[in-house]
C-alpha cells in the first residue's frame, strides 16, 4: 500500500499526505510547499510517507 502511496505522492504530493494522515497540520504544510515548488512538495510527501 505505501508503494500506491509514493506514487500518488509523485503525483499529486497532497493527495498522498492526505491519503496517509487525513487533514492535518502536514496535509496544509504540503499544500504550501507544494505551491511554492512542485519538488518539495514531492520531497516533504515521500518523507511523510516513509515515516509512517
């Protein structure tokens, strides 16, 4: 399932912090790095995968 994950994460970054911790803090913090570069949203959404 975390394979499914990283790959919607490439994606569509907040799509997979969404699908791993629902609308929380790190689902907006996504969002944000995600607006402000396409790569660091990728980055921060892998992380947040992989942590769990």
């Amino acid at each position: 399932m975390d394979l499914i994950r990283i790959i919607i994460a490439i994606l569509l970054p907040p799509l997979g912090v969404f699908l791993q911790v629902g609308f929380g803090l790190q689902f907006w913090i996504n969002i944000l790095l995600t607006l402000l570069g396409y790569i660091p949203g990728i980055i921060h959404a892998i992380w947040i995968i992989a942590r769990r």
